[in-house]
C-alpha cells in the first residue's frame, strides 16, 4: 500500500492505490486546502516532492489551470491527483 506524506506535518498515511487524494484528505480531515474541486480554481495546487515519477503526465487543462495559481514547477492539482505510489505533498507557493 503506497505511503501519503505531508511535508508541512511529516504525518504518513497508508493509502490504497488509486485513491483520490482530494477524497483522503477531506475523508480524514486533513490539512490541504481545496475550492471547486473540479480542476478550474486553482486553490488546491500542490507540489509532490517525492514520488512524482510514478504519476501519469499532466494533461492540457490541469496545466492551465496550475499556470494561473502558480510559478512553481512540477505543480499539480490536488483535487486532479491520484496515489499511484508512495508520495510527498506539500503546498505550492502562490
């Protein structure tokens, strides 16, 4: 079962592959902040610190998207992002 980190805490979870990290966090209230969650505002961007190499590539509107929320690169949308393996997550810096 792959290993969900968070930077700011250092807290690690056991999650099962494939789950929306967007459904953990809000099932177990954790601390990542969320909008519409449906990729269009941009509040959720995050940065996967380790572990990025095990997700699939961003697609066009997810990139759109990070663009508008941030400068960082490799960012994400955690509302978007699934657990593929183990990971490291922070938030980005807006």
């Amino acid at each position: 079962m792959p290993k969900l980190t968070f930077a700011a805490t250092g807290e690690s979870y056991d999650v099962p592959e494939g789950t929306r990290f967007l459904d953990f966090c809000q099932e177990n209230n954790l601390p990542h902040d969320f909008g519409c969650t449906v990729g269009s505002c941009g509040t959720c961007a995050c940065v996967v610190t380790e572990g990025a190499e095990s997700l699939p590539p961003i697609g066009d509107e997810q990139s759109e998207t990070v663009e508008m929320a941030t400068d960082e690169e490799g960012a994400r949308l955690g509302c978007q992002l699934v657990v593929t393996g183990d990971m490291t997550v922070r938030a980005a810096e807006v």
